[in-house]
C-alpha cells in the first residue's frame, strides 16, 4: 500500500496566485483598471480569434485579490512561499524579465562598485549587464576546450581553486552551470571551497530548473550550497517565455538588498500569466516532476543511442562528459556532432528546419544541439532521427572538414583597464573591426549562440580575439554587438 501524501507534498498541489486569478475572471466585475482591453473585450479581433477568449480575463493587473510583485503580502507571496520550498531555498522570487533580470539582480544585491567578481568567462551577455548596474570589478576565468568533442567545457574544481586563490579579497563567485550543452561545473567541490575563502556563491542555472525533481539528474545548485541561483523555469519547464525564477538562501546574501534590487530592476506591471505559469510549472514539478522528467531522460537516452548508431553522427554520453574531466551531464541536452559529415551545426540546422520542419535550439560549428523537455513525445524524436539519418546518408562524408584552429575559442586576456560600468559611460566611438586591437571594448560582443562574451566593456581587445570573431562571422554565426555587417565595434575614445 502506497504511504499517504505527507503535508508537504499536498500543500505543493495549491497554486494560490492562479487560482485567485480564475476566481476574479469569474466573478465578471466591472474593470475601470488596466489593461485597457479590459478582458479582451478591447482586443484585436484576429487576436482573439486565434487564441481564444479567456486568456484575455486573467490578463490582470495589481489588484487586492491577486497581490502584488513589487510588494507581495497575498497569493503572490504565498506562491513564492511555495517554490521556495519546493527548490530548496529560504527565499524565492517570480521574474518576469527572464533569467536576465535574475543575474542583473545577483550581481547588483550582491556586490558593488570596488567589489571584485570571480566569474567564468563562459557566462551569458545577462551577468555582464548586471556588472554595469552594480559597478563590480570582473576577474574573468575560462574553461577549457576540449579538441575531441570539439566544444568548450564548462568548469573543473582546479580552474576555479586557481582562480580563487591568485584572487583573495573577491567579493563573490559566480558560474554558470549546466552549461547550454548541460555540462555541469564541480560545484560540489567549487562551492565548498569559495564558501572556505569568504566568497558569496551566485550561480546562473538558467539550463538547470528540473534538476532538482529527479534524481537521475545533476545535483542542483540549492542542494550544493550555492547561495543564490536563478533558474529559467520557461526554457526547460513549464514556464511561459520570460518566466523565471530568482532563489536565495539566508546567510551570506542579505534577503533585503535582494528585494530591494529586484523592486528597482523589475516592471510594475508584470504579466499574470507569465506568473501564474510559474505557479503553475512549480506545482507541476513539485508533484509529478519526477515522472515527467523519468520519460524525458528515457526519450533522450534512447535517441542519443540512435543518433549514435548512424555513421558520421554522434551524441556524447554522460560517461563520455566525465572522461573530459566533467563533474555531471544533464542527459536531456543532446548535443548532436555532425562535423564527420563534411557539414557545419549551422547547415544541419538549416536543412533540419527547412527540409523536415524540424527546429533545434542552436547551431555551431560542429553540432547541434537539441533540448529535450518534457514537452517532448516519441514521435518528435524519431523523426529527428529519421532526418539525421536520411542527411547522413545523402551527404555521405563527402564535405570538407572544418579546420578546428580556425574555430577555437581563444584565451582571452582579461586585463581590464576600467570597469564595464566605467566603459559603458565613458565617450565611445565606432572604429572598424580591423583597427581594435589594443582599444578598449565599450560593448558587449558574442557569437550567438550560446552568447559567450568575447569583448567586454572595460577589457582590452585582443588579436585573438578579434580573429575567432572573423572566424565565426566567416562560417555564418550570429555576431551580436557589432554593427549590422560586423565591420564596426564601440570602444572607448581614446
Ligand atoms: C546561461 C544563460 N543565462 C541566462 C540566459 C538568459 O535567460 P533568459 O532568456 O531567461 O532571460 C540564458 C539565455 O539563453 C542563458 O543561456
């Protein structure tokens, strides 16, 4: 006989917010508030036509009934109350601007001007952002890539013990983990040890909400001891675009400056629906997470080893992660490396969409990457494997082999000569690509995706890396940062 539900896990099913939601849509009162459509009735037709009425009646805004973001003392405080408890955290918060406005939030409640910040370079454009607003100092370290897998790793125990020791005095430690290939940083030993030396622990798990409803999975950040993370509850779960979630643990992180910053960075009118998906995607999770997440392990698992069976296609496994020097591997990231057949992630991508309607979450110059989720059914993954097969044996090993030097990520310099704030409010000007070189960036630049930062405001501009990102506009990544032909790049006047 099954034991009964104990009081945590009934209380996990309640999903206050959205039922207060649906209750004042029902009760049809007369609004003289905003949104001006007033329940839909003021919406576009074709709009409503296509998604059908009622979205429109929870399309709320700050009213007693359904409480407040900025100033939460009623269902949105109680729906907060219950995340946290799910994710493991002392104080948990809904975001409406993404996991962007959650590392702008980490990095300004956390540190400021004077403050020096441990980060792994292979975090997103979002931590940067945060760095302008709080005014820190970064001290930048990398993870390495790795020739035979051909992607850069994320962080081993050793790197991170480098850095922080060369480093003593640094106000905080932030890494990013699982990365976008759901390759995971040793955080049980990295935090630990930041922990021993005084370091504030922040961690970007934008990659990482499931991870702690199954236990097949990585550990999450909560359980490691970091002590704040901010998880993308829309990319992975259940959320809607934009929803995602900040979590902070008392001690080292005062929960005041981490209200306070988010009351300055965060709308005054955030999006209902974006927040009652969140309430929503937690109750899901909390009670049958781990079975949602036992068949998309299964179905990731599965066709990673048929991917596997077809010549010149493979997906890494967790084992093969762990033979790189990897702590864990997300398994639901299939990171599919075509590079075998002659073609480039980017035109598997392309052929992928435009010849099986099938779309990936990125492209690079060796694979693709495909997210699994518990959206997911069996027919979408066979016909990706389908697809990868007839690709392979159409193309037949015939293509040109990318030469790997040519797309290797640099070691980038890391010697600043004023903080990115300081960058971002100093006269810049546009100078052409070719002329950099010893210039000081004033803009963030990327290759997109997974958006790691090549320049950053404040940093001098290397020649290598000014050559990868020649490289990579060349093999037809996206270039976010520069001007529209990739020709011009802001640097601060000399
Ligand atoms: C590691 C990482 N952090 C943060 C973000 C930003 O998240 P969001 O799109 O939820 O704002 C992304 C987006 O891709 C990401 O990959």
């Amino acid at each position: 006989m099954n034991s009964p539900p104990s009081r945590l896990e009934d209380e996990q099913f309640r999903t206050p917010l959205f039922d207060a939601m649906v209750s004042l849509a029902e009760s049809h009162k007369v609004s003289f508030h905003t949104p001006g459509h007033k329940s839909g009735k003021g919406i576009s037709t074709r709009f409503r036509k296509f998604v059908g009425p009622r979205i429109f009646s929870i399309d709320l805004t700050t009213l007693d009934e359904v409480d407040s973001l900025q100033n939460p003392t009623g269902v949105i405080k109680e729906a907060q109350e219950l995340a946290a408890k799910a994710c493991g955290a002392d104080r948990s918060y809904f975001l409406v601007n993404g996991t962007t406005v959650g590392n702008h939030a980490m990095v300004a409640a956390t540190t400021g001007p004077g403050d020096r910040v441990l980060i792994a370079r292979n975090c997103h454009r979002s931590v940067l952002t945060g760095l302008i607003v709080s005014g820190a100092h970064p001290i930048f370290f990398q993870p390495a890539f790795d020739r035979d897998l051909k992607l850069t790793l994320n962080m081993t125990f050793e790197t991170v013990k480098q850095a922080v020791d060369a480093n003593p005095n640094s106000r905080a430690l932030l890494i990013t983990s699982p990365n976008y290939y759901g390759l995971c940083a040793d955080i049980e030993k990295i935090i630990p040890y930041a922990h021993e030396k005084g370091l504030i622990v922040l961690m970007d798990e934008a990659h990482g909400p499931h991870l702690k409803f199954n236990p097949k999975l990585p550990k999450c950040a909560l359980e490691t001891g970091a002590d704040m993370c901010v998880q993308s509850t829309h990319k992975i779960v259940g959320g809607m675009t934009q929803a995602s979630m900040l979590h902070a643990k008392t001690g080292r992180v005062n929960i005041d400056d981490v209200t306070n910053t988010l009351k300055l960075l965060q709308t005054t009118s955030p999006s209902y629906i974006l927040m009652a998906s969140l309430d929503l995607a937690r109750m899901q999770m909390a009670t049958e997470g781990k079975k949602l997440l036992n068949r998309t392990i299964k179905l990731a698992e599965e066709a990673r080893a048929e991917i596997d069976k077809i010549t010149g296609i493979t997906s890494f496994s967790k084992e093969r992660a762990k033979q790189a020097g990897m702590a864990d591997m997300d398994v639901t990231k299939l990171t599919i490396t075509v590079s075998e057949l002659g073609l480039s992630g980017y035109t598997v991508s392309h052929m992928l969409n435009t010849r099986f309607g099938i779309q990936v979450e990125m492209a690079d110059p060796f694979h693709v990457l495909v997210i699994v989720s518990i959206g997911d059914r069996q027919d979408d993954l066979n016909r990706l494997v389908e697809a990868l097969r007839m690709i392979a044996v159409e193309t037949g090993l015939q293509g040109t082999l990318l030469p790997l030097d040519r797309v290797h990520p640099p070691q980038l310099m890391n010697r600043f000569a004023m903080t990115p704030r300081e960058a971002f409010y100093s006269d810049t000007e546009m100078i052409s690509i070719n002329q950099t070189i010893g210039r000081v960036a004033a803009e963030i630049v990327t290759v997109y995706p997974p958006g790691i930062p090549l320049l950053v405001p404040g940093e001098e501009i290397s020649k290598d890396a000014i050559d990868y990102l020649q490289n990579m506009a060349g093999l037809g990544a996206i270039i976010d940062g520069l001007n529209e032909n990739n020709s011009l790049v802001r640097v601060v006047k000399a």
